[in-house]
C-alpha cells in the first residue's frame, strides 16, 4: 500500500498544485482540524488521469453536509468555551472526500508542508492539520488512513466501524467514537436469539464495513444456534443483482435478513424489495436503521418489519446542533473555494430533516481532540503553557483522555475504540419514524434489554417464527439431516431413553432402576420383582417348610423315645436320628429363597441343601447297605462284614460323602460363587442369583446325582426283605419321587429362564427342596412312625423274630 502511494506521490508537483482545485472549507486557527466528508458521492468512478476529481458534478448528499456543520458547529462551541483550551483557537481545513481513491490529493494536503510531503520524521516540517475526523465509510478510513502513518496524524472517525480497524499494529494512530462493528454484530445476534430465529440471511455491499462484519457474524452464530442459509452482496446502480439476491432468499424460505451495509446500497436493494412485495424482518445496521429517507419512501410498508441496531441517540444534542442555520454562502477566497451548488438552497428544516445518527459521534470526535490538545498543551483554566505541539502527543494524549458529554462518558480503550452503547429501534408505518424498544450495552457488562410489546409484527400479533426446522418436542430428538446445524428430523426417543426438554440433540438414558416407552418424556421406576415375603407363594412356602420342620422334630422326639424298639433299630438307630436333623437343615436353604437376594443367600442357598441332603442321601444308602449285607452277604462274606461293623464303616462314609460335598462347596464359593444379579425385562427389574462357576457346580449336582443312584441300586437289591426290614422299597420311592421332582425343576427353568421369569425360577427351586425332604420323612419314616403310635403290637422283637422266620423258610 505504501508503495502505491510513494508511486502516487511521485507523479509530481502538479498533483500538489491541483489540490487548490479541491473543494474545501476552511477557517484558520490557532490549531486546524482536519475534516474529511463525502459531501457528493463519486465511489466507482474513475479518472484517466493523475488528477484531482471535481466532486461537485457528482451526487450531492444532503446528510455530509449537515455533518460538516457539526464539526463547525462543534469547532465553535469550543472556542466559546471558557474552560477548554483557554486562549486557543481551534481552526479547520474541511474536504469534500467524494471518493475514497480518486480523493487522495484531498488527504494528502493534511500532510502537506507548504507544497511538499513529509515522508521522514525527522524532518522539522509541521502537518497543516494536527488531526483528521474522517471519513465516513470503513474501506474509506483503511486506505486514507495509511497516508497519514509518515507522520503518526491522529485520525478520530466518527462512521467507520470495520473491525480491521481495531488493529492496533496496522493502525496506531487510529481512534474512532463510534463501536467496532462486533459489538453490534453482537446486538444483531442478542436479536435473533430473542426470538429463536436460526433460519436467517446476511446481504450488504462488498465493501469491508459489510465483509468484516460478515465474518465476526459468522462466528458468533456459531455458539448461539443459527445457521446463515444464505449471504450476498447487493449493489447500488444493478437492479438485477438485488432482484437475484431477493430471489435466492425466498428459495431458501428465509423470513429474516440482516442488511448490513452502506445507505445508499440498502435503499437500491428495498426499493426493489418494495417492489417485488418481498415481505420480510429486515434487522437494519447503524448506516441506515434511522434514515428519514428511507422511512418517507412510497410504500415502505410492503417491506414487512423492520428492526434496527443503531448509535445511542441523544436526542437534546441533536436539536441544538441542528438549528445552526447553515451558511448561505460559500467562501471564495484565496484560490480554494468550495464548490457547492446545492448547499446555497438548503434550509435549517431542510438540514434538520436529514439523518442525525452519526452527529453526536462528530460531535464527540472533535471534543476528544480538543480534550487531547488541552493536554498536550499543559493548560489550565485560564493559559495553555506549551505551544509546541507533534501529532505523536496528540496521539499520546488521547489514549488517555476521559470526558463527558451529555451524560455521556467517553475513552478509548487500547484498540482506540469507545464502548458500545446501541439502540435497538423499531419502524413504526402508523407515526412513520423509528421508536426505540431496545438496547445493548458493552460496559461494565454486556446488557441486552427489548421490550417486545412495542413490536408489531406484518405476520400478527405474536413474533413470527424463522426455523430451519420446528422445534423437536419433549420424548423426541434432533436427528442431524442438512450441512446446517439448524435443519434436522424429529425422532421419537428409544425405549429406554427419554427427553423432556424442546429441541434436544439426543435422549437420555434412564437410571438401571428405571424404564420409558418409545417417546418418553420421563422415566418410571421398574417394578421390583422377587420373592416377597408377603405375598401367597411365599407364605405357603413358609407354612410348608416350618410345618416340615416341626414334622422332622416330632418325628426325631418319637425316634428318641423310642430308640431301643424294633422299629427304631431298623430305620437304622442313631442314624435315623442323624438322618431326621439332616432333613430339617435342609429345609432352612427354603427361607433363603424368599426376600431380595443377597450376597449371603446367594452364596449359601444351594450349599446348605446340597451339603445336607448329600448327608442324608448317604445315610440312606449306608442302611440300604447294611440291610442287604446282613441278609445276602453277611452269611457269604462274615469277615468283610465283621470288618465293616468293627471299624464303623457306616459312619466313615457318611462322613466321607458329606466332607466331599462341603469341599465342592467352599470351593464353588471362594473361586467363583453366585452372586446378586438384577435383570431388567420390560419394565421390571428382577433380583436373583447368578449360578456362580458352573464347572464346580456342575460337580456338586454331578456327585449328590451318583450318590443317589448309588442309594438307589442298595436299595433296590433290598426290596425283596422282610417287610418290618424292608427300607430299600421305602427307600427306592423316595429316590423316584426325588428324581421326578427334580426333573420337573430342569424342565420348569429352561422354560421360565427363556422367558425371563427369575422369580418362579426360586418358586419352582424352593418346592424341588421341599419335596426332596417330604418324600423322605413321609416315605421313609412316615411307615415307622405309624408303627410306633398305631401298631405297638408290631414293634415288638417277638414280632420281628417271627417275620424274619419265616422270610428265612421262604428263601429255603
């Protein structure tokens, strides 16, 4: 870029004589303030040749020229004043900057050292002006202001708001006393999230005050939701570019658009919009949301609602500033004049009715200046004591100036920029002027406030609604279907998951201990399922087992007393007693199967019984033994006989049988042993047991399985004895009933296990063990109890003797 403008300034001394062919305004001082304004408008046009633009052929633009008479208005006001910069004078040199290339000269003499520039700074030549206001436009301020870096001049706009400008490396002499752009990037986006609008477009004029607020737009909707479905750029002097941009945004069925760009730009593309009754929410940028112009245009109604983010107004200011009747004569001294046909035929309410948003932010520009001269100058309330002044320590100085204006406080922070105070205004068609129904602050906090009931809406009554895709509702989520985040489908929550919010990216699961149907809002808790101690199954299950257990010790107290008879002596004597507390241990493994599972009932369920019904199954068959071997082999093989009932052999294999069971069983429990387990079916959850290591269970079951069948061969052999000795018949039923029962058990779980139901599972378990138990007490001592309380007469040894007789007779 400086080489550009090295290259420019070599095109000789004619360009520096050309500049009195400039328009200006001028008043000398003791300190001169630069001023540039775009009083006509030339942007695009080009000149053949390295000369200055005659500006006054071009567009005149009423609203420049009542800037202009702010910043003099402003200038004079300051001389007046008592209290600032006392005894100075304040100056100004004002161009008419109608283009922001072809009016370089006019900057260029701000710099200018007679009729020379100073390109070094080290030479003693001082700037015409000791600061520049101007211009308006951003891309304006960013080629203009670079001229100005030979010599560090201060330029303080009062219209530019690219966010490039913030740039303090690129731009150090840079201040403005209007926000950054993001900042009211930012209110527009506080807007759009007011309303939950995410469907929305962004046009402007390709120029860096619409670009780079394109860019930080961009990146603020990221984190707020919104999708962009469509930008573009309007045009000023093409009607069909906007025709087209109007176009694409009803194809994208787009309700709201945010132009953001130049006045001139906007007021082309909604007149075409008026024309095509295209009937949107235009949310307007500071350039143009409080133009009477636009607001008086012939049907402006059509355009739909519009909303606006503007400067903060002060409305007092305003109307005291304006009512400076401009001049009515233009100054032709010297060889400068200023060239203004159409300035001469402009009243005060003619000036008055033009657009007021940028002419505190002049007005504030100048002050700032004049604040930063008063102390760079080292002044007081009467004299200044210095007179040399650099534009360096103007600079300097406005770094750290703070003053107020109309209640109004203004600095700069270390990018050179103000805080950001904005309206947010509303065009009402019924008055025809912008009402304010919002604002937003940057400082101390970012403050967002709108008051809706002021808005009314072309669509009705209630704010419109701009989405992308409605709103997913609660037991639904968002399914991701478009490259914008803000377009998708609506599915209904799996079971097992839930929303109960609006639109959602996803369900959440419920809790283990919970259960939804498909598009739940909410999860409910699973029903709770085993083997309640109250309900009917488990009652009747209790009853039976203490009612077994009672019948187990009534029948061991009968035992007792009668444990020298007949009767007792053959269902084996003391190990009939032992035979009695086996079963009614057994029965305690019941109880465990009621109430919810726990580590403890888990672990010692199936053990206890195993445990002691294997003991009892071998006290069976250790009597079935015995009984066979004193009637078929005690008179074939005396010596094994006499050696087994020496060394008590029953006993040793009862004792053998049931440590090998304990052993397995320990063994089951410490290596790998069953524990709490909850199984989630529909909308239960059902509490049971694992079966632990199912090798070492498998040989538990395996080896109580060959003990029973050891049982039941001894047994069998013996079912042809004497009736009052003939157990093996007893015994050879229960072992049947023992089978069936159980067979009936593995038949029942693979059933209900396939089907989930746990609970009857302990059901079916629990009368598996009792009928193990109550086959052997009635079927085995049920017969000898009878005996004993309702056939005395047979429990008798006179009695027995005679049956064994004639036993011995029949086998003869």
């Amino acid at each position: 870029m400086l080489q550009g403008i090295v290259t420019f300034l070599l095109l000789g001394h004619g360009v520096i004589e050309g500049l009195c062919d400039q328009n200006e305004f001028n008043k000398p001082g003791d300190y001169v303030l630069g001023g540039l304004f775009n009083l006509h408008d030339a942007q695009g046009q080009r000149s053949e040749k390295p000369e200055a633009l005659a500006c006054h052929e071009f567009q005149f633009t009423p609203a420049s020229y009542k800037q202009i008479h702010v910043m003099k208005f402003t200038i004079e006001e300051i001389n007046n004043s008592t209290d600032l910069l006392p005894g100075v004078t304040l100056g100004y040199k004002i161009f008419d900057y109608c283009s922001d290339i072809a009016s370089l000269p006019s900057a260029l003499d701000f710099s200018a050292c007679g009729d020379s520039i100073r390109l070094a700074a080290n030479q003693s030549c001082r700037p015409k002006v000791i600061s520049v206001t101007g211009p308006f436009g951003s891309t304006e301020t960013i080629t203009v202001s670079q001229l100005f870096l030979f010599n560090l001049l201060p330029v303080v706009t009062h219209g530019a708001s690219s966010v490039q400008l913030s740039n303090r490396q690129k731009f150090p002499s840079f201040f403005r006393t209007v926000p950054s752009d993001k900042f009211q990037v930012r209110a527009i986006v506080q807007i759009l999230k007011e309303f939950r609008w995410n469907w929305v477009a962004f046009v402007g004029n390709n120029k860096d005050y619409t670009r780079d607020a394109l860019e930080v737009f961009q990146t603020e909707i990221e984190s707020a939701d919104i999708c962009l479905a469509y930008q573009g750029f309007i045009n000023e002097s093409n009607d069909s570019v906007n025709a087209n941009v109007l176009d694409r945004i009803d194809q994208h069925k787009i309700g709201v658009v945010v132009v953001f760009g130049h006045i001139g730009p906007v007021k082309a593309f909604l007149k075409k919009a008026i024309e095509m009754n295209v009937q949107k929410v235009w949310i307007g940028s500071e350039t143009w949301s409080l133009s009477p112009e636009l607001l008086k245009e012939k049907n402006v109604d059509r355009l739909g609602t519009v909303l606006g983010v503007t400067l903060h107004q002060k409305s007092e200011f305003n109307r005291k500033a304006v009512y400076s009747s401009p001049s009515q004569s233009s100054d032709d001294g010297g060889t400068c004049g200023q060239i203004c046909e159409k300035c001469r035929h402009l009243t005060a309410e003619m000036v008055n009715s033009e657009d007021s948003t940028f002419s505190f932010s002049i007005y504030t520009a100048i002050y700032a200046v004049a604040h930063a001269l008063h102390t760079t100058l080292s002044c007081n309330l009467t004299s200044c004591m210095n007179s040399t002044v650099e534009p360096y320590m103007i600079i300097k100085a406005l770094k750290k100036i703070k003053f107020k204006l109309y209640n109004h406080s203004t600095e700069f922070d270390e990018n050179g920029d103000p805080p950001a105070i904005y309206d947010i205004v509303f065009w009402n068609w019924t008055s025809k002027d912008a009402v304010t129904v919002g604002s937003f602050h940057s400082v101390p906090v970012p403050t967002f406030t709108l008051d809706q009931g002021r808005i009314n809406w072309h669509t009705g009554k209630n704010p419109p609604s701009f989405l992308c895709s409605p709103d997913c509702l609660p037991g639904q989520w968002k399914n991701q279907t478009s490259f914008h985040n803000c377009c998708f489908d609506c599915v209904n929550c799996t079971t097992g998951t839930y929303s109960n919010l609006n639109h959602t990216d996803n369900c959440t699961p419920c809790q283990k201990h919970e259960w939804s149907g498909n598009g739940s809002t909410s999860c409910h808790t699973r029903t709770e399922v085993f083997l309640k101690h109250n309900e009917p199954v488990a009652i009747v299950l209790t009853l039976i087992t203490t009612v077994t257990m009672l019948l187990c010790g009534c029948t061991l107290v009968l035992f007792v007393c009668h444990l020298h008879s007949p009767v007792v002596k053959s269902a084996g004597g003391k190990m009939s007693l032992l035979v009695l507390c086996f079963l009614a241990l057994s029965c305690i493994s019941v109880f465990l199967h009621l109430g919810r599972p726990s580590d403890a009932t888990c672990k010692l369920g199936i053990p206890i019984f195993l445990v002691f019904y294997t003991a009892t199954l071998s006290c069976l068959a250790v009597r079935s033994f015995q009984i066979v071997s004193v009637f078929k082999m005690a008179a074939k093989l005396p010596k094994a006989y006499e050696f087994w009932v020496k060394h008590g052999g029953q006993w040793v294999i009862v004792a053998v049988c049931s440590f090998t069971q304990v052993v397995l069983s320990v063994l089951w429990m410490l290596i790998s042993g069953p524990e709490p387990n909850e199984v989630y079916p529909g909308t239960e959850i059902v509490f049971t047991c694992t079966l632990g290591n199912h090798i070492f269970l498998f040989a538990m079951f395996t080896f109580i399985g060959l003990l029973s069948l050891i049982c039941f061969v001894f047994s069998y052999m013996g079912t042809d004895l004497p009736k009052n000795y003939n157990e093996g018949k007893a015994i050879t039923f229960c072992l049947f009933i023992f089978y069936v029962s159980w067979t009936l058990f593995l038949t029942l779980y693979f059933i209900l296990y396939q089907d989930g139901d746990h609970k009857f599972i302990m059901v079916a378990m629990a009368f598996s063990k009792l009928t193990s138990v109550l086959d052997v007490l009635f079927g085995y001592f049920g017969p000898k109890c009878f005996i004993i309380i309702f056939r005395p007469e047979r429990n008798t040894a006179t009695y027995f003797q005679a049956v064994i007789q004639t036993y011995n007779r029949q086998i003869r």
